[in-house]
C-alpha cells in the first residue's frame, strides 16, 4: 500500500504547471526518493497512464480513467451537469464548478464553450484558494478561525499586475466575497481572462461548492458580467442547491 500511496502523490504532482516532470521532479513533487520515483513512474508507463520519453515523463488520455471515476459516480458533478449547461446555454460561455480540497478550489465538473482557444481550467484542475474566484467564494464560506488559518498558509505569487500579493488585500476581498455573495477576478491570475464565482449552498446555509464563468475579457464586460451573467449564474447555483 506505501508504493500505491507514492504512485498517487506522483499522478497528482502532474498538472497545469507541470505537464510533464522527471524522475527527480517527481520525486521532489511527491516527498520521494528518486529510486521510488522512477519504480513509480515505470509502473505507471507500462500500465499506459504515462508516456516516456527518455528524459520526461507525461499523462496519456487513459489518465482520464481517474478522474471520471469519481466524475461519473459522484452526486455532486451529476447533479451539477444540468445546472452548468443551462449556464453555457444562456450565456455561451464556460461554466464549472468546484469543491474545496485541502488549500486548493478543485474542478469537478464544466461545461466549455466552443472557442478555438480555450478558456481557462479542466475537470481535475486546481487553483490556489487565494488566488481564484471559486477559492475566494470557498474562503467566504469558513469561519474566520479557518479563514486566517488557510491565509497564513497562501503563499501569493505574482502571475499579472493585477495579482494580489498580501495577506491582507486576500482578506478584504475574502470579506467583500462574504457580503456581497460573489466573487470576481479581473486578470488577476492570467492576461485577458475574467472569471466570476458565486457560492452553492445546501439547505442549511453552508458552501458546498463555488459555481463560476470563465470569460476572455475582450468579449464580456466586467458590467455585463455583473449584471445579466450573475443572475443566470446565482439562478442556477440555487438550482443546484436545492437538490443538496
């Protein structure tokens, strides 16, 4: 069961920032040793979920297995599909939503709009809770003891000059997300793209997921996008609240 657990430290060490690691970053990535790392990656290579070249190591579409698994079986993303394309119907745009997964907004369930250039994350994606709109509408769903907690784990990073960079800018815009019930990121963590989130609760108040719309921000308005775009997005997010 300790090489299963290794194995599965180093399928979740790949992603968007990652898309193909060697032995030695799989092993740093996954708190292994480089031996480890390799046995790992080799068993993973003739089982077809990774390919290898010789040097770098990268996840094939059989990878996909995993994450369908839960995709296709789970409640929450079945529940949700429905309420995701009813957003993409009305607006044209992608629609996705989120759960909480330790510091990170984890992507469990979209609906892309056709767009030669895609817009944003996939299904198994993971952005900073910091950092991201679904994070920002999960934070606003913690009590402030689990709030400053998260915060003084987040470890900013400068990704545009919109990025925020301090603690306290995050809990303001945290606080702000609370009040108001959405949240919003103008090019915050990528060039030309507009991302709103607003919070799925059940039926006791509690945040179970944030549901979101990812625009490029030459085709929609911060106006619109708090306007027409919110109110489809808050229908459909009590939508699926009402089922949880």
């Amino acid at each position: 069961m300790g090489g299963l657990a290794k194995g599965l430290a180093i399928i979740e060490a790949f992603g968007p920032l990652r898309p193909a690691l060697t032995v030695s970053q799989a092993a740093t990535c996954s708190s292994t040793t480089p031996a480890a790392a390799r046995r790992c990656l080799l068993t993973l290579a003739d089982l077809g979920y990774v390919s290898y070249d010789g040097k770098y190591f990268r996840p094939t579409p059989r990878m996909m297995r995993l994450s369908t698994v839960y995709a296709s079986t789970a409640s929450l993303p079945v529940l949700a599909q429905p309420c995701l394309e009813a957003v993409h119907d009305q607006l044209d745009e992608t629609a996705s939503l989120a759960v909480l997964d330790g510091d990170e907004a984890l992507f469990v369930a979209r609906v892309e709009a056709a767009r030669i250039v895609s817009a944003g994350v996939r299904v198994g994606s993971a952005l900073p809770l910091h950092a991201s709109a679904t994070g920002r509408v999960l934070l606003a769903g913690m009590s402030d003891e689990e709030l400053d907690e998260r915060l003084r784990r987040a470890r900013p990073q400068q990704t545009t000059p919109n990025t925020l960079l301090t603690v306290a800018d995050i809990r303001d815009r945290v606080h702000k997300v609370r009040s108001e019930g959405v949240a919003y990121t103008d090019e915050e963590l990528e060039y030309g793209m507009r991302t709103m989130a607003v919070p799925v609760s059940d039926a006791t108040g509690r945040t179970q997921a944030a549901m979101a719309v990812s625009v490029f921000s030459a085709r929609v308005s911060m106006e619109r996008l708090q306007g027409e775009f919110l109110d489809v997005l808050r229908r459909q997010a009590g939508r699926l609240g009402s089922m949880l």
